[in-house]
C-alpha cells in the first residue's frame, strides 16, 4: 500500500469510480492502483482503448450502472462529471450516504497538498502543453507526477505519481460535477497558472465569453503570490482575466510587448525551429499555435530553474501526444492523420499547420460534430470559415442529434452548402461507412487526409487504411 505524508489525509485502501472509462478518470484510476490501492469501476460506455487499458492494469469494471456495483462501504466513490442524478448507481450511493467525490477533489484531498502545482489551462492546447512541460520535467529527472487528458507519447500514461516535488496537470474549464458547478482547474492549488488561450467554448456549459473569462479570473485569484501566472501576450481574452492577479505575470507570445518573446519562427522538414530567450529550439511539429504551446511550457520550465540547455534537449526530443496531428498510416501514397480538433480555431491552425508540413499536396479535412459545443449551431459560421483551408471537406452527420433541441442544432448540409459556395468542394454524409465510399474514389497518391473528431467517428481511421 502507498504511503502518505502525515500531514495530508492519507487515502482510503479502495476506490470506485462513477464514469471510470472518462479520460481524466481512467488515468487517475490507473494511477490509483499502481500506487497499491483497489480500483473498480464502472461506465455505460466499456470499449478499447481505455476498457483495455484498465483491464490490463487488473481493474474490474462493469458495464452499465447498478446499485449492486457499489463495493464495501470504506470505498470512496470518484463521481465523475458524466454522472448526472437518475443514474441508478448515483442514487443508491445517495441514498445509503456513502461517502462521494469528484475527481478534482479526490486530487486535491489526497495528492496536491504540499506540492507544487503546475495548472495547464486554455481553450487550445492544454494536452501538448501539459505533456511537453512534464516531459521536460521527467527528462530533468525531476521525477514529477502529472495528470494529463491525453496520451503523451514519451510518457507511459495519463497519470503517474512520482517521487518529485510537482504536480503537472492539465486544468479544464469545464464543470466539476453535477454537484459542483464550477470549473475543474479550481481545485488544483495552482502554484504556477499557464493560460494558452481563450475563446468561447463549453456551449452546454457556459452562456457566453464572459462567463468563461469570469471562471478563468476565480482561477487566477487563487495562484499565491510566490507563484506565477504566464498569459498569452497575443490574446486579447486571456490578459483580460489576469489583469488583477496577485501573483506575478509572465506574457509570452509573438507581441512586440512580450516579456518572453517568441522569435524567428522557421520550418525545416516536419521539424520547426524558433527562439525564445536568447536561445534556439527545435521542435517536431507543425503550426504556429504549437511553437506557442512550447513556449509556455519552456517559460514554465526556466520558472522553476530547470537548465536552457536540458530545455533544449527535452524539447527536440518532444514525440508529441496520440491524436494530435498523428499519422495513423499511409497507403498507396495516402496519408491518413488523425486531430482531436473540435473548435474552428483548432481546425483552422491546425489545416495551416498541416499546410507547412505537407507543401503542395492535396488536403482533405473530415470533420464529426461530436462535442457538445459543435452538435449546437454555435459556430454554423465559424466551421465554414476553417474547413475552406482544406482542398476538399466532409461533414458527417450531428452526433447523438435527438439530445440537442431542434433549435440548438447545428446544420451540418449548410456548413457544407456555404463551403461549396466558397469555391472548396465539400459533402455532407450520414456517417463513416458513407464518407469513405464517397471519398475513396476521389483519392490521389499524395493526397492528405485529417479526421477531425473527439470521438471514434466509427473508425473511420482504418476503414480509409483497409480500402
């Protein structure tokens, strides 16, 4: 069994978990029982990768939810923010008294006290951010612990506890759970803040920017005054909420105004190179808004006097995160990539990133409206403007279409309407299996093709690879 400082409550020897297959919530239990605790869990949704994962790290996990799921009673329940009242499982927990908390919590009741706390937050970004500054860190040799909601790949998993000093997380804005409304990254105890960036985002959470800006400055005012905020110097939204911080700022960006001033910006091969405080980095991938995400990752790095030189080396040695830009294979002169994107303006940098990387080839952008802000017609506009900067565009269809209010929905054939009327060739197509019969024919050695999805998109990936 794990042990625990005195002066933090040390865990319980059990944890079931509400929502186990959630990405955040499948690493923190994994991270769970490599520490010697006992995980279960359960999810209406039990499907590889993560089904595998736990299983292969010999946690139980049932499908579907039901009373008799609950373990013994000195288990604490991990609820995760799917869970919402009426669930079979949650209301018998309820209504025995059993002792429930969210993830954020579990956190930092058990493991962010007396640490020092490096919080990853911005509409864009987070997941490269936080998995590029922990593997600084490891490779320092630091021994930091992280939680990260994505796959890095120079790091074993999501989540791990380490003998270091720091926590690297990654900090969502979206809600905690259905008990607790406000925004995950508030209960980390940041001692470092870094914000990427700022949009609206969250439709199904949030009415609008401000009240997405109102959370980022709660998080703000939390930050010690020995700590650190760094901002992105070139986001109008992001220095809004930092301008009262009691804790020192750092802005860093492009802007003439910049404190930590990004630099002669080059691209070589798939590699970009780019300066930042006196010192040259090398960096394996592509789009402007990653050498950013970099910059804030080394800013944060220096801040707690890790070497420029091991910066560098960590740096150029960075292999990126599973689902970002990632090359699922190439046949027949076709490569197929697969993005996480699921915003316009991640879409967008990431077709112009995309663009650098693969010169005078052919881009296909397929896009599924999955996430709760992209089922809405919350950016019926904005989608059109982004996927015009691919050579050719497929939209599928809304999603789980009946959860969304008739009136709320996007509508994906005029996406695909106001694209074609932009001079880009574009269709609309129910679902995966259309998509690939209609694009396949129209595919051409040296052609490129990115997913976008936040999902499976019904494995779209390999079908395109098998044909």
């Amino acid at each position: 069994m794990a042990s625990s400082s005195s002066s933090i409550q040390a865990p319980p020897r059990a944890f079931h978990f509400l929502g186990i297959c959630g990405t955040a919530m499948g690493a923190v239990a994994a991270m769970l029982r490599d520490e010697g605790y006992t995980v279960t869990g359960s999810d209406e949704s039990v499907y590889p990768p993560m089904s595998t994962f736990l299983a292969d790290k010999g946690i139980s996990i049932q499908a579907g939810y039901k009373p008799e799921n609950l373990p013994s009673d000195d288990a604490i329940l991990v609820v995760g923010n799917t869970i919402k009242r009426g669930n079979p499982e949650l209301e018998a927990a309820m209504e025995a008294k059993r002792f429930y908390l969210s993830l954020p919590e579990t956190m930092k009741t058990y493991f962010l006290r007396k640490t020092h706390n490096l919080v990853v937050t911005g509409t864009h970004g987070k997941t490269t951010t936080t998995s590029l500054l922990a593997w600084i860190f490891e490779h320092a040799g630091k021994k930091p612990s992280y939680l990260i909601g994505g796959l890095p790949k120079n790091l074993p998993q999501g989540c791990v506890k380490q003998s270091g000093p720091y926590w690297i997380i990654e900090g969502d804005e979206y809600d905690t759970a259905f008990f607790d409304k406000r925004s995950k990254f508030i209960h980390y105890l940041p001692e470092l803040v870094i914000i990427n960036n700022l949009e609206f985002d969250h439709a199904d959470i949030f009415d609008n920017l401000a009240a997405i800006q109102k959370s980022f400055s709660h998080l703000v005012r939390i930050v010690p005054r020995n700590g650190m905020v760094l901002v992105n110097a070139d986001d109008a939204n992001a220095l809004t909420v930092v301008k009262d911080s009691p804790a020192p700022i750092l802005e860093v960006g492009f802007s003439e105004n910049a404190a930590v001033r990004i630099q002669n910006v080059r691209v070589e091969g798939e590699h970009q190179l780019f300066t930042l405080m006196n010192t040259e980095f090398t960096l394996a991938m592509s789009g402007t808004f990653n050498v950013r995400n970099a910059a804030m990752a080394i800013a944060a790095a220096h801040f707690y006097q890790i070497p420029l030189p091991e910066i560098v080396k960590a740096v150029a040695a960075f292999e990126g995160v599973r689902r970002r830009q990632e090359i699922r294979g190439e046949v027949r002169g076709v490569t197929i990539i697969d993005d996480f994107g699921h915003h316009p303006t991640a879409m967008r940098e990431t077709l112009q990133g995309l663009r650098h990387r693969f010169p005078h080839r052919r881009l296909w952008a397929l896009f599924e409206p999955r996430s709760n802000t992209t089922r809405r017609a919350v950016f019926q506009h904005d989608l059109p403007s982004a996927l015009t900067l691919a050579d050719g565009v497929f939209v599928a269809q809304v999603a789980a279409l009946e959860q969304i209010p008739v009136n709320e929905r996007l509508h994906p054939e005029q996406v695909v309407a106001d694209i074609n009327a932009a001079g880009v060739p574009a269709y609309y197509e129910p679902d995966a299996d259309a998509i690939v019969a209609k694009l396949n024919p129209l595919l051409k050695p040296g052609d490129v093709v990115v997913v976008f999805s936040n999902g499976g998109f019904g494995g779209i990936h390999q079908k395109l690879l098998a044909l």
